[in-house]
C-alpha cells in the first residue's frame, strides 16, 4: 500500500471476478478471497497494491492469473483507471501483509 514496497503490500490475495448477463441486462458480480489475511494497512483508494491474483469467471473458467505472468504481482494505484473493477473493488479494504 501507500509507502509499501509493491513486492510485500499483499502478496498472497486471490481476486476472483464474475460476470453474469439476462437477456435485458446485465448484472456484475464481485467476489474477492484473501489467501493470507494481512494486519497491516488496508488499502484505499490512491494506496500502491501489489497482489498474487486469479481471476476466473462464475463458471470456474480462469481468465488471467499471476502464474500466467511468471507469477510476478500485479502492481497499480487503487483507484486509478485502465484495471477491470473486480480489482478496484476486490481488493478495496484488504490489508497489508507484513
């Protein structure tokens, strides 16, 4: 988080990302599940977050994950455009892990 190295921030979240759509609308569903819960801080917006993730849709179906990356952190500002909103609000109020 804000003022953390983005490699101990949170390292061990897991965010998972839904999606389910009706024939009229579409209705977005988050759910978010801490692997190891921190003690520290808790991001809010604006906080530097660095976390382990997998992201899967309500299917089971994995979109991305950190292991597809090397299994390096993904790093952003909480908050900031350009992620998919499973990001902003999953890991919203999570804390640090030190």
């Amino acid at each position: 988080m804000k003022g953390s190295s983005p490699a101990t921030a949170a390292p061990q979240t897991q965010a998972q990302a839904g999606a389910a759509a009706s024939s009229s609308t579409s209705t977005e569903q988050v759910q978010a599940q801490e692997v190891t819960v921190g003690k520290g801080a808790s991001a809010t917006p604006g906080s530097s977050v660095s976390v382990l993730y997998v992201g899967k849709l309500q299917d089971g179906t994995v979109f991305d994950s950190s292991a597809a990356h090397n299994n390096q952190p993904l790093t952003f500002t909480l908050g900031s455009q350009g992620l998919i909103a499973g990001f902003q609000i999953g890991v919203n109020g999570m804390k640090e892990r030190r």
